[in-house]
C-alpha cells in the first residue's frame, strides 16, 4: 500500500494477501468434450485449463468420448469471494473407452501412480545454451532501446549455428523475419500452445504448413534484429497471450527415489481414499463459479 500520512509524505507498506485454500472433486460424463463439459460443469475456466496442463503429453483429449468419465480432485484458492491465482490438479482419473489412468501431483510435478514422471507436452529447452542471459519479465530493461519494456520470454546464450529444436509436436505457421525478433519461426501445438524461436542465423529445411516432432531441429542460433550477441529468444504464448515458459516446461525426470517414492505413496493412497469415498457417497459436484463485478452497489439514501 501506498499512501500519504498525516505529514503529507507517502508511505509504502506491506501487506500479505490473504485468502482460503479449498479442496474440491469434480466428477463428470463427457458429453462434447473433456475441456468444455468440465468448463460447464463447474463455470471454471481456470480449472479446465488445469485439467489440460495437467495431463499435457500424456492423453490426447481427442480420443475421449462421449461417455467417458473424468474425476479431478483439485485445490484452489478464494479471495473476497473470487478465485484467487491458479488452481493445482491434485489428482486426475479419466477414463477412455473404459481403460483408467491416473496422475498425481507431487514436488511440482505430475507422475503415474508407480512414480514415474508424466511426458512432459514442452521440451525442458529448446536448445543447449551456456547460460539464461534474460527471463521473462513484464519490465525488463532493453540492452538495446535503453528503456524498460516487456520481456515475454527467455533468452539461451549460445554459439551462433547451435541448433534450435522444436519444443513439441506441432505445425510451423511462420517463417521468416518479425520487426525486432529478427529471423523467426513459430510453432502451432496443442490446447492452444504457439511457441516463438527468434534471432535465428538460418533456418532448417522447413516451411509453413510443416508439421513437425519435438526435439526435431527446425533452426540454429543467431544474433539478427535487434540483438546484442547470438543467443535463442524462446517465447511460449497459450491462446495467444505470453506465458512464462517455466510454467509449462518441466525439466525432464525419470522415477522417484526411494525415500521420495514412499512419501508419494501416501500421498496417492490419501488422494484415492478421497476420491473412492466421493463416488460412494454419490456425493455432488462443487457449486458452479459466478462471475460478479468488484464492486457492492449500496442502496441511496
């Protein structure tokens, strides 16, 4: 908070933010689609793109069908009546053509239920790079403009002609040169994920139109537009709007360890225990989200 006291001198003060954690299961019969009845169901945007991110890599959503089932055993918090932040899927089970398959949330990360890391959608890094030589931020200063503008992405510092790879399976929609980004390519995937490679030396055998494999080489490090040395400009944007890429990219792990993995099983068999006793009480789904305005309208006098 910032204020002016009685002295007329402003003020800067610290105040945390509070909210209240809630702990809710949603269970659903895919009657369209996974993202859109879960949407309907619960008036939750946020929370469909959760069940998205969540299973990203793991399940192609175009394979449910009506009549599927999809349980989610989620976290979110409330401020002042609204969601507050993101929501954390705990634990998920869909059902596809009557085979289950479940992921749980743990130190981050989502794994099977024998602790083995769920395929990530996302490359933990598009390219080999010495160092982040920039992160994303919403007011970064430009070595070039000198001034503080946006960021929207990460920078890899890397030898000109280090090859770039394509951070998922995907279509290339653009290639060619973009105001100060320089060389670029972009690449179309998935639940509404586009990612930006720029400042490229040169391209690889590729054109728009192309589909391509995660981990396939579609450029190679450069330094053109407004750059001041060879390095990637990775950008991750969700529907159009700019994303953090650490976000969604998770560095790639392969199985807990023993002591990690013992601490996991309770957390599933507490998870399970949760769910099992909502579908045996035939318990009903969470109210629906309302979607009001931040302000109370008080009556004249």
């Amino acid at each position: 908070h910032i204020y002016k006291d009685l002295n007329k001198q402003y003020v800067l003060n610290f105040t945390p933010i509070l909210y209240n954690k809630e702990n809710r299961i949603l269970r659903i019969n895919v009657k369209t689609s996974a993202y859109q009845d879960v949407y309907e169901e619960s008036k939750s945007a946020t929370l469909a793109r959760a069940m998205v991110r969540a299973f990203r890599g793991s399940i192609n959503f175009r394979n449910i069908q009506k009549g599927d089932e999809i349980i989610l055993y989620y976290e979110q918090k409330r401020r002042m009546g609204k969601l507050f932040g993101d929501i954390i899927i705990k634990m998920a089970r869909i059902e596809i053509n009557k085979n289950s398959q479940e992921i749980f949330y743990f130190n981050e990360n989502y794994y099977d239920k024998n602790g083995k890391e769920v395929e990530s959608f996302l490359l933990d890094k598009p390219v080999n790079y010495l160092r982040i030589s920039s992160k994303f931020s919403t007011a970064r200063y430009h070595p070039v403009l000198k001034r503080y503008r946006a960021h929207l992405g990460i920078d890899y510092a890397a030898p000109t002609g280090t090859p770039v790879k394509s951070a998922g399976n995907g279509t290339i929609i653009f290639v060619g040169t973009q105001n100060g980004y320089g060389n670029v390519v972009k690449v179309q995937h998935a639940s509404g994920y586009t990612t930006l490679y720029a400042h490229l030396s040169r391209f690889a055998k590729i054109k728009k139109g192309q589909k391509v494999k995660q981990g396939q080489v579609i450029a190679y490090v450069g330094s053109t537009g407004m750059s001041t040395g060879p390095h990637l400009h990775f950008g991750v944007y969700l529907n159009s709007k700019a994303i953090n890429p650490n976000s969604v990219i998770k560095i790639a792990k392969t199985q807990l360890n023993k002591k990690d993995l013992d601490e996991f099983k309770k957390v599933v068999n507490a998870h399970e225990k949760k769910i099992n006793l909502f579908i045996q009480d035939n318990k009903e789904n969470p109210p629906k989200e309302e979607d009001f305005e931040n302000y109370i309208e008080l009556d004249s006098i």
